[in-house]
C-alpha cells in the first residue's frame, strides 16, 4: 500500500488545492477527512480555474475515486450545487467516483443562522468564520444531538430528530440572538429533497479505504485548513473547529494510524492569514501589499484579503512536530521574485526572552516580537523553471534555509499557479 497525508503547516491557505491536484495525479483514491465547505481549494489546469469546497480535488483526474469520510461536516445544498457545477463541466459523469460517509454530520440552517448571529453578537471578539455554519455542526456533534447523512436517508427518523433539536435550536436564535426561527417543516422537507439527491453517493467510505489499501491502491488524504486553525494545536480561540492535523485522518477517514505512509508539510514561501487572531511576522505596510498583490492573496471560500508577511520558521517547526511531516512542500516561491531581500522569523523576544519554541498560550503569542534572519532576494522570473538546479542562487540557497530550519526536505516547490508550474525534487509517494 502507499499512503500519503497532504496538511497545511501555517493558517490554511498555503496553495494545498495545486499540490493536492499534483497528487491525485498519481493516487487511485483521495480523501477528505475533516472540515467543511468553509474550506477552499483553488486549482488551475490548463488555464482554467476550478475552486472546490467540498469534494476532493482528485475530482479532475478521470478515475480517480473521492471519498468524503466521516469526519466533515456536509452541507447538502453546497455539496449538490458542487457535483451539479462538476456534471456540467463533464468532470462528474458516474456518481460512484464521489462517495460521502453515512457518518458525516449535516449542516442545517440553523447551524449557519447561529453561526452568523454568533458572530455578530461578538463584535470586537468576533473569530472570522466564514458563517457556513461549520462550528455549530461540529458543537452538536460532540453534544450528541447532531443530524448525520445517512438520517437523510431516512425520512421517519428525521423528522423525529429535527422535531427533537427544533426547540432549543429556535429558542437560541430568538430569545438570545433576535433572529427569526427556522421553519422546521421548510427544514423537513428540503432535508427530504437533499436526501434523494445524495443517496448515490452515500456510502461506507472507511470500508472502501480498507479494500483500497489492501489492494496496494495508491491514497491521498487531503487536509483542509491548516495546522495553526486545529481545534487543539492552533491559536485558540481563533481556530476551526475540527482537527487539521495529520493524526486526524485515523478518526476522520475511518483507518487506522499504521495505515498512514507518509505526511507532506504544505506551506507557502511566506506566510498568510485569513480573519482575526495573532499574526507575529504580518507586514501591514509596503511590503505586506506587495506580498498580497503579488501572490494574489484572496480567500477562495469569502474573498477576503489575505494578511501576509515573512515566512514562520517558528511555526514552522511546530507544524513539524505536530504533524510528524516526512517532506515538504513550498509553495509561491515565484511571489517573491523581485524583493532585494527576504526575512524569516527563527525566533520570538516575549517578555524580553529570546525563544525559538511557539508559545502555548494566546497572550504569548499576541506579545511576540519575531527575530528575523535577512536572506538575499532574487529578481528573475522563475515561473518556467522545473529543474532545482536551474533556479536562482538566491532562490535556491533560500529553500535549502527551509529545510535546515525545519529539519524536514523540500521535495515539491510550486513556481506558479499551474499543474505544471512545480519542481519535483523527490517523488512524494513511496514507490
């Protein structure tokens, strides 16, 4: 068998969308294991842009199967208008090529009511959700009153749920949120609709892994979001609410950890991040707007601007350990063309004290001031090059910094936007 994890070493964002679609070029099988559509992969082929939220980006290679196990949250409507954007394109012709777990909690309306309103109550303490609903989902599963896929599936026992949760749900959203109520009748039968829709997809997706791996079927199992958004590792409170990590891919796929090969480190040749909390290396000058501009710093899944800055040896390290990476992957390297030089954080001053661990705590983090190496820039245009040997001196003594840094290799370094634009180094997947 050969397995690989593909996770996100700083805030989400680092390009994985492009490296997971290099891939799944080579995989027979890709799995989403966590998150929900407040996740945006963005993929350019052939010049053309296709941004998915939920269905794994194995979904542009013909006969690739893509598995959406049971630890993501599923919105039914976002996930239908997905698959029916991907049928009229011709990319999803046989249903059996997108496989959703029965076990997958359902985001309904109300989750993204409160969600919203939540977020509006907060004012100045607001996190920055997208407001898809993703926390309030995940906050009923772990309190046991959650709706999963295969309850659509069921119409009888639905409605017994929905009339269950309808009461306290209605009541947050009036008496403490001032919003109005969700007509559970609507919800009932839009859920129904759902249903029907869904049912070829719904499947045991753990068993398919099993069957996969033991057939030596090559799998990839894509992260969302990035390891500094994981509900326990990241900069709580401003985090997602699931585990982003590669060790959640054992509950959230359905496998066991000694299925798991190898974990590939997504991050960019810089650093960014999307909403509120801590930020040590963000540039919110000159160069913070060159960064943002030049690398085209948008959210896939809201359009907001990007906060940029240098790039997080720091956090690098941390997402190293956390993660337990085997290689790396450096992504935009071409953004940086053109700067005369290039910092990178390797320590933090908190309190006066000089650290190279990442704090524990919001408050430390909040306080830190980062220490910064200057490397030399380069001002050619690397986008054509696919040979490491071929890049600027520069450029390349600067991703040998990563990996001193970090301990870990640099086999996979993206140049551009493109399925083409990326060096390969060393082939991730095990032979």
């Amino acid at each position: 068998m050969a397995t690989i994890v593909a996770c996100g070493a700083q805030w989400g964002d680092e390009g994985k969308g492009k490296i997971v679609d290099w891939l799944a070029e080579r995989s027979d099988l890709v799995a989403r294991f966590h998150g929900g559509n407040n996740a945006g992969h963005t993929l350019v082929v052939n010049g053309e842009q296709t941004i998915l939220h939920v269905v794994p980006s194995g979904i542009l290679h013909p006969g690739t199967i893509n598995l959406i196990g049971p630890g993501v949250v599923v919105d039914p409507e976002a996930l239908l208008v997905e698959l029916d954007g991907l049928r009229e394109r011709g990319i999803l012709r046989d249903p059996s090529r997108v496989r959703v777990s029965g076990r997958a909690h359902v985001i309904l309306e109300w989750h993204r009511k409160l969600d919203l309103a939540r977020e509006e109550l907060a004012k100045g303490h607001a996190i920055g959700t997208t407001g898809r609903g993703i926390g309030p989902t995940y906050e009923d599963k772990v309190a046991r009153r959650g709706v999963r896929v295969a309850d659509l599936l069921d119409p009888d026992g639905l409605r017994e749920l929905l009339d269950r949760f309808a009461e306290a749900k209605n009541f947050e959203l009036e008496r403490y949120c001032g919003w109005e109520p969700v007509d559970v009748d609507v919800l009932y039968e839009q859920c129904v609709a759902h249903g029907k829709r869904l049912e070829p997809f719904v499947d045991h997706t753990g068993h398919i892994l099993d069957r996969a791996l033991t057939e030596g079927k090559r799998v990839l199992f894509e992260g969302a979001q990035g390891t500094f958004l994981d509900i326990d590792h990241g900069t709580y409170p401003y985090v997602t609410s699931s585990n982003c990590v590669a060790g959640a891919v054992a509950p959230g796929s359905g496998i066991g950890p000694t299925r798991i090969d190898r974990v590939l480190g997504i991050t960019k040749a810089y650093t960014t991040r999307v909403g509120g909390g801590p930020f040590p290396t963000e540039l919110e000058g000159a160069i913070g707007e060159r960064l943002q501009k030049q690398g085209a710093e948008f959210g896939a899944t809201t359009g907001r601007k990007r906060r940029c800055g240098w790039l997080d040896a720091v956090m690098l390290r941390e997402a190293a350990i956390v993660n337990g990476f085997t290689s790396l992957a450096v992504n935009k390297l071409d953004v940086l063309a053109g700067f005369d030089e290039i910092a990178v954080a390797t320590q933090y001053r908190i309190g006066g004290k000089l650290t190279s661990d990442f704090p524990m705590t919001l408050r430390e983090l909040e306080s830190a001031e980062p220490v910064y190496e200057t490397f030399p820039g380069f001002s050619e245009d690397v986008t054509g090059v696919r040979e490491f040997d071929a890049l600027p001196d520069a450029a390349r003594r600067y991703v040998e910094m990563i990996e001193s840094i970090s301990g870990i290799p640099v086999d996979l370094i993206s140049v551009g936007p493109g399925r083409d634009e990326t060096i390969i180094r060393r082939e991730p997947f095990p032979a």
